[in-house]
C-alpha cells in the first residue's frame, strides 16, 4: 500500500493522523485527489459517517455495500450508533445517516445494506424492515431486492422457547427504476447441450422426443396448434445446439400447469397457453442468475480475534460485480476492519472506508497493506 499523506494548512479544522487514514478537514481535498488517481488502493477516513458525508461532493459514489451497528448488541469501538436507549432513535439516526448516502451516490448507483435483528422485552422488533419502510416510504428509495442472508450455523443461543437465529436481511435500494447493473457478469456458468445418437440433448437431459410425443397425442390442441407447437419446438432444439440458450421447459396445454398461475387475468403464461396451446421457458447461454437467498458463514468463525463482527467477503461481491462500473467507487461509512474495501480492491474498484473508530481503521490498514 502507498504511504500516501494528505497535508493541510495548520490553520485548518484537521489533519491526517497516519498514513492514509483521513481525518476532519481534509476529507474534500482527500477526496478530490483520491478521485483523480489511478489506483485501487482504498482511501481511510476517520469520523463520524454523517459528519463525513456531509464534507464529500454530490453523486461522486457508485456503490454503497455496508453492515452498520446493530442496535443494542454490543458496545462498538468508539460508540456511534447502535447504543441508543431506544431502537426508534437508532432508526432515525441510522436513517440520516442513509438520506446523506443517497445525495453522495450517482444517479445509477446502488446501496446495499446488512441489518440484523434485535429482542426487546421477547419480542422480535423487526428493524430491518422498519429501516426498509422508512427508506421507501419518507426518502424515495427503491428496494430492488431484500436478500436473506443464511449464515448456515447460529451462534451460542441458549433460549429454549424459540427458534434459532441464523438469517439477516440485505437490502439492494436505488435511487431511480434505470441504474448500472450487469447481471451477466454474476452469472453461474451452465452446463452445454450435446448430441446423442444424432440429437440435440440440452443440459439438463432434454431431447425433445418427450416433448415431441406429448403433442401428437394430445387430445387439448387443435391439428393446427400441433404443427405450430412442433415447429417452435424444433426451433428451440436448434437454439440449443448453436449456443443461444442453454437449456428449456415446455409447457404444453393439457399436459403441465402453467407456472407461478394458471389464472388468466393475472398470469401472461396462462394466457399464451390458452392462445396458443404452449409456451417455453427459456434459459439464458451464460446460465442462471444468482438467487435471493445467500448462504454464507460468517467470518467471524474464519480466524478474526478483535473485531467481533466482521462483514464476510463472499456478501461483497456479488453487489460490486453487479452494481460497480469497473472505474467505479465503492463506499462503506461502517467500514469496521474493510472488509468491503478488500473486496473492492480485488475486483479492480477504488474504494473508500468510514468509521468513527481508529482502531479499526488501523486494523484496515494492515489488512490493507497486504499484497492481493
């Protein structure tokens, strides 16, 4: 890592405490040059977020990936957030902090955010989605996707009149309907069609002949409906064999249900099988998109003894390989030991880091300074 240093006049509110950790009057100027480099080393700044935010340009972040405090779980380094007496005044403080995140994010930028749950008096508060209401409902957020994180294990939980813990909410907002988002780039590889025995075999074992049979002896489609139905079938065969998809499903009238519903007015497929006598379900060449539910240990069971709560990578990259531009910058202002800057910095993505304590910045800086 750089042993980059931002100088300010000693008349000026602040100054730079250590080496690329960024502190309360340089934090525009830090900024302003951090923007303009051509690196993707992060960028550390020491403070409150709000306080912080405030001091940064409108629409200059891409992305925002952050796992605040959670309210009432543990006294963090610095205090801040999370320690108040009343998880309503936690919300109003965490939400400021958000409507600040939405004037410094661009247009098309994304803002995925890890919040986890709390008990009070036995009873599950539900603050992730009271966050999620007041983002949609008073700020004019998008919520996009609410990602159930699964952390596949629970941690010590000795109750005995509930059931365990072991999944938190991510929220993806944005601030408008049109924002950069590159699903082929998440995409899971698929499996490839072959031939056997001369025919087109997809991935998942699909010939067509069964297909093929269906529709000449149904008693549901008319004699033209029979010939359009196998003529878009071979059609489809053919798709697979030259690449542009990697697999499919056909639904034919009187054999399968339409899927999701079989309710006209409210269901397109049902109205294509009525219309038609089939349809097809299609399967993109460069294979699925992830889905919303994520599983993923938490790694604070991976070798990480100071900071006992630490954002695991694997929930980092789907959002930055997504919703990052590749010239892109990603923003976490609960950065804690940067993780997400970590992950930033691996994909190729400049990156800045927020936290109101030192401590944890300097654990950063040492991860950090690690070679990739």
């Amino acid at each position: 890592m750089n042993n980059r240093t931002i100088s300010t006049h000693a008349s000026t509110v602040g100054y730079v405490v250590s080496p690329d950790i960024i502190v309360s009057g340089a934090y525009a100027t830090a900024f302003e040059r951090y923007s303009l480099e051509d690196h993707c080393d992060p960028l550390l700044m020491l403070g409150d977020a709000r306080e912080v935010l405030r001091q940064l340009p409108d629409s200059c972040i891409d992305v925002v990936i952050t796992s605040p405090p959670y309210w009432g779980k543990r006294e963090y380094a610095g205090g801040g957030i999370g320690l108040e007496s009343d998880f309503r005044d936690y919300i109003v403080h965490l939400t400021d902090v958000i409507l600040e995140i939405k004037r410094v994010m661009k247009d098309k930028g994304s803002l995925w955010l890890n919040l986890g749950d709390s008990y009070q008096h036995k009873g599950l508060l539900g603050i992730p989605w009271r966050v999620a209401f007041e983002l949609t409902d008073s700020q004019g957020w998008i919520l996009r996707n609410s990602v159930i994180w699964n952390k596949i294990k629970s941690g010590m939980d000795n109750t005995n009149d509930r059931l365990g813990n072991i999944h938190e909410n991510i929220f993806h907002f944005v601030k408008q309907s049109k924002y950069y988002y590159n699903v082929d780039a998440i995409r899971s590889k698929p499996r490839e069609a072959k031939i056997v025995n001369g025919a087109v075999v997809s991935a998942t074992g699909v010939s067509g002949v069964r297909y093929k049979r269906q529709i000449e002896l149904s008693t549901a489609l008319s004699a033209e409906e029979k010939v359009a139905a196998t003529t878009a079938l071979e059609k489809m065969l053919m798709d697979i064999a030259t690449g542009q998809i990697s697999d499919f499903r056909m639904v034919i009238r009187g054999q399968q249900r339409a899927t999701h519903s079989d309710r006209e007015k409210v269901s397109g497929r049902a109205r294509e099988l009525r219309d038609k006598g089939f349809y097809f379900l299609r399967y993109h060449p460069l294979g699925s998109k992830p889905s919303d539910v994520w599983d993923i240990i938490p790694e604070d069971t991976q070798k990480r003894d100071v900071h006992f709560a630490p954002f695991p990578e694997d929930i980092c990259r789907i959002p930055i390989v997504a919703t990052c531009p590749e010239n892109g910058i990603v923003l976490d202002p609960f950065c804690g030991t940067g993780t997400a800057l970590s992950v930033a910095r691996s994909l190729g993505r400049k990156s800045i880091g927020i936290d109101i304590s030192r401590q944890y910045l300097e654990l950063s800086q040492e991860r950090l300074a690690a070679p990739l």
